[in-house]
C-alpha cells in the first residue's frame, strides 16, 4: 500500500468587530490564513492546502424586535489553490506512483474568488402560554452566483477511446428553505 508522511504547517489571524445600535446589530469578520503541505517525495518546498484560503471576509447586519429576527450576510473568500494539471495531484486512473524526484511548486494557479449573500427572516407568529409558532424563511446564495470550489480530472470511456473529464465543484446555488416551528 502507498503510505506518503508529511507535514502540516498553519498560520492565521481572525478579526471580528461587532457594533449594536438599537434593535440592529453589525458585524464584520476577517481572517487572514496559510496553510501549506510539505511532502520531501512530492514537493522541494511548501505548497498550500487544496483548501487554502488566504483571505476570507463577511458583512453581516441584524434587526431584532420581540416578534421579529432578520439577518443579511455578504461573504467573499479568496480562491483556492488549482493542482489540476498537476501529475502527484491528480494522476491517472490506476497509474499513481511516488515521484522518484521531488519537483518545485513553481507559480500556484488559484480558482477566481467566491462571494454570497444570505438572508434570514424568522417571525414568531404566535406565543401563548406554552405554545409557540414560528415562521421562518432562508436563502442561500441569494443573488445565486455560481463559485467554482474545486476541480477534479477523470478518465472516462472505453480502453483505447478513453477521454479525460473535468468534474467541477461548486458552491449551493439559490437555495431558499421555509421553517414552521411549533412548540407546545
């Protein structure tokens, strides 16, 4: 069986700011990260994480009464790193063997940046004595921006007419959810 060992180095910062004014609440979040791969037999140096994310950053604001809970966030995120053309990333079906040589990291290719706006509404229509119904209702990527996550090469297709397949991850697209809570 193919063991690799390797090390796993992370750094980072996180910076939240939050104001209350009334019934709004703001906040904004920010985290500034690294987080880097070293395997002697892949790699001379360090290379990021297929998950790294060298900036993230959110907005959210908040409106709360007694009845009443809404919420909106925008989130941007910086992009993560490509290895799809990369032979120890992403090898050929079958055919992966440790490199007899470790090669350099050269430029890092990343995906484009991600971003979404959520909202929240959550209504409590009713509240008496031990019974409580509640309304809500969620959106996801709410203006339903298509985020390219991850990309993954495949081989497909009959020996000798076998072709190579991108399979592209992305984020949820729109996704709205309703809520009705009842407690008694």
């Amino acid at each position: 069986s193919l063991r690799l060992l390797g090390d796993l180095f992370s750094k980072g910062m996180d910076v939240l700011v939050k104001y209350q004014l009334d019934k709004f609440n703001f906040w904004s979040t920010y985290t500034l990260s690294r987080s880097e791969l070293f395997f002697e037999t892949l790699k001379t140096e360090r290379f990021p994480t297929n998950y790294d994310q060298t900036h993230l950053f959110s907005l959210a604001g908040q409106y709360k009464t007694s009845r009443l809970t809404a919420s909106v966030s925008w989130s941007w995120g910086s992009g993560t790193p490509d290895y799809t053309g990369d032979a120890p990333f992403f090898p050929e079906e079958g055919s992966f063997e440790v490199p007899t040589t470790a090669t350099p990291v050269g430029d890092v290719v990343r995906f484009g940046s991600v971003s979404q706006v959520d909202l929240s509404v959550l209504y409590h229509a009713y509240e008496k004595k031990q019974t409580k119904v509640s309304v809500g209702l969620t959106v996801l990527n709410l203006l339903d921006t298509e985020n390219l996550l991850e990309r993954d090469a495949r081989t497909l297709g009959p020996p000798g007419r076998d072709e190579v397949f991108s399979l592209d991850r992305f984020n949820i697209g729109f996704a709205p959810d309703v809520m009705l809570r009842v407690e008694f």
